[in-house]
C-alpha cells in the first residue's frame, strides 16, 4: 500500500514541478525531458532486470547449495543459546523456536525466498500462545524486529546490482554492509529489550553482544589508523575471500551431506532465473517513477534542500545525494532498491554516492512492508512498539552505513 501511494507521489510531484518550471520559469523543455526519461528508465529497467539473469542465477543456485548442506541448522544451533534469552516469554521448548532460528538463520544468508515463510509460521506458532489476539505479544515484536534490522551476512541482492550496473568489485560494499547492519540489529535488540526489561546483562547475551561488538568495535579501531588506500585493499581482499571461502564451504557441506552439489546448483539457478525474470515490471515500474520525478527537477529540489541544511551545520553533503535510498527503505524495499540503482546509474556504480546507497540498501530491512505482511498474517492490529523500536534500528543503521562509508570510501 506504501508503494502505490509513493509511486503516484512522484507522478503528480513530478507533474507540478514540470507546470512551475514551464509557466512561471519559462523551461519549455522539461517535460520534455520528463517523457524522454520515462521511455530511458523503462529500457534502463529491462535492461537491468535481463542483466542480472546470469549473477542472480549463480547466486541462487549456490545458495540452495547451502540450504541443502545444512548451513541454516548449524546457523540455527550457534545462535540458538542468544535467541532463547531474547524470547523469554516463550519459555524454553515452546514450538515457535524452531522457525524463529531457521529464519534468521535464512535471512542472514540471504535467503528471503526461504525466510519469509519460515518467518510467517514462527508468527503463527506464537500467535497460538499469544493471550491477546489482536495486541502483539513480546516475542513477536522482538522477532518483528530482528527482520527489520535486517541482519545480513551475505548481502547478494546488492552485490548484483553493483556487477550489472559495471561495478569494478561489486564486493567492496561487503564489509561496509556487514558492519551497518550489526548496529541496526544492536539497537533493534537493545531498544526492545528496554521496552520488555530483558536482563541484557545476562552472561549469554553478553557473552553474544559483548564479543561482537568487541569485535566490531576492533575492526573498525585498527582501520582508523589505516590510510584510506590501504583501508580500501584490506576491504576489497577481505570482502572477496570471505565471499569465495563461503563457497568453498557451502560446495564441501553438500559433499558431506553427500548430495548431489551440481544438480543441487541447478535447481537453485532456475529459481535464480524465475526470479530475475518475475522483477521486470516491479523495476520497470519504480525506475520511470524516480525518472520522471528526478528529470522534472523535484529530486534535485529536495536533496539541495537537505544539503544546504547539513552545510549549515558545517557537515560535509557528499552522501546527500544517496538520502533518498535511506528515506525509503522503511517505506518500500523495491523502492529503496530503485532509488539505489537510480543513484549508481546517475553517479556512477563506484562512485561515493553510489557507495553509500549500496552499503544503506543492506543496512537495514523495510520495517512497514515486514510489519504490515507479519502481523497482518496473523491478524494482529496493535503492534504497540513495534514501529518505533523498526524505526530506531532503520535509523541507526542508515546513519552508521553513512558514517562507515566515509571510513571506507571518501
């Protein structure tokens, strides 16, 4: 529903812009401009979507790869202690564990095709426990959420892009990514632990919280004394064999699971190739929405605004230009996803701005849309805090991806 009132937004935004530029400013070229880019968007979009055919579907089928060999189970049994401690509610051996463990497991892999109804049924077995029907118990809003935190180990759907869009290493966003959604989920955990009084000074929490955030915070300590140069080699190498490494251990799961890796790998490519195929008019459909709305001058209007009020304040505006990926994503994930491809297409994949709107697209996931499909599977209307504790991770990671791209990239 957010969708369709955004995409007729920049319609008639667009529109009204194009009559006070042509009337009061005497701009007999902006519309112009504004149908030439509605016919450059849709073939950009078809273009895109036909591109990433071959990269989704490598993607996909190593992928399925791992899911056959077990990587979700064991996933599931590591974090399975941190995540007993988080539900309290739910008491030890309540049904819902299971689909709760196998979908965060899935969604930091980067399996949403799997996440998403693991995630529905772990709604629908706490909802068999839930004492009020129509309000949000505490472990549904936790659960709620850790999805949209977005907690992402792999962040496959961007690293795509980036190599349609002819990005020299489409894995250099992996470590920046990685590190965001870490303080987006930090802050999911510690704002409705706060809400719900969960002891996070509890030695397994801690145990889980404390070691990777010491760990993070390390990371991020030895590379500020790293020049920018040598911050970008360590990223770019480490990004890239931890990603390869990945492979290699999803190909020798499947060896000891003693199934068979390369008809496995098929099966996950076709659904890779369905997949690329079925975002066409999604992407065709947002892409001459942001065209139209950006050829007609009110994209620039709005980002200079925010940049004159950010020079004000004596803060450099280089990721100004990638804001309207952020202010999307707790509105609409195809949105976001378009306002990203917008701003590397227009920059330029390897540029800054193109950059941070990657590493902002893999912070966080979209708060209103998982809300709205979760709780409304199960039909509950008082979400409480739900929103705001979504809203707080959104907005924590959008500022840490916009602060460690600056570490990394600038």
């Amino acid at each position: 529903m957010a969708l369709n009132y955004i995409w007729i937004f920049f319609f008639l935004t667009a529109f009204v812009f194009g009559l006070v530029k042509l009337i009061f400013f005497g701009d007999t070229s902006v519309f112009t401009d504004m149908v030439a880019s509605t016919f450059d968007m849709a073939k950009t979009g078809f273009q895109i979507s036909l591109g990433l055919t071959g990269v989704l579907t490598l993607w996909m089928g190593i992928m399925r790869i791992g899911e056959k060999g077990g990587v979700v189970k064991i996933f599931s049994r590591l974090i399975g202690p941190f995540f007993n401690k988080l539900f309290p509610d739910l008491g030890k051996d309540h049904p819902a564990y299971g689909s709760i463990m196998m979908n965060l497991a899935a969604n930091m892999l980067g399996l949403d095709n799997a996440a998403t109804p693991m995630g529905l049924q772990a709604m629908k077995e706490m909802q068999a426990t839930n004492p009020s029907k129509k309000t949000a118990s505490n472990p549904q809003i936790m659960f709620l959420v850790l999805n949209t935190s977005g907690l992402t180990l792999i962040p496959i759907s961007v690293m795509v892009y980036r190599a349609q869009l002819g990005a020299a290493d489409p894995a250099d966003i992996f470590i920046p990514i990685l590190l965001a959604t870490f303080f987006s989920t930090l802050a999911g955990v510690i704002s409705v632990s706060i809400y719900q009084r969960i002891k996070l000074y509890d030695k397994v929490i801690l145990a889980y919280l404390g070691g990777l955030t010491l760990l993070i915070v390390g990371m991020i300590a030895w590379m500020s004394t790293l020049s920018k140069d040598q911050v970008t080699l360590y990223s770019q190498v480490g990004s890239n064999v931890i990603l390869f490494s990945t492979i290699i251990a999803f190909i020798t799961l499947g060896v000891v699971r003693k199934i068979n890796v390369y008809q496995t790998f098929i099966e996950g490519a076709k659904d890779g190739f369905s997949t690329a195929i079925k975002i066409i008019p999604y992407l065709v459909a947002i892409l001459v929405a942001i065209g139209v709305f950006r050829a007609s001058g009110a994209l620039d209007f709005i980002t200079s605004g925010i940049a004159w009020i950010f020079h004000s304040m004596g803060i450099n505006t280089d990721f100004v230009d990638a804001l309207p990926t952020a202010l999307m994503k707790p509105l609409s994930g195809s949105g976001a996803r378009g306002m990203m491809v917008d701003a590397m297409k227009n920059y330029g994949p390897d540029s800054f701005v193109g950059r941070v709107a990657s590493t902002v697209q893999g912070a966080t996931d979209t708060t209103f849309y998982i809300l709205a499909v979760y709780f409304g599977s199960v039909g509950i209307k008082n979400t409480k805090y739900a929103v705001t504790c979504g809203l707080i991770a959104d907005f924590t990671g959008i500022v840490a991806a916009i602060l460690i791209s600056y570490m990394f990239f600038h």
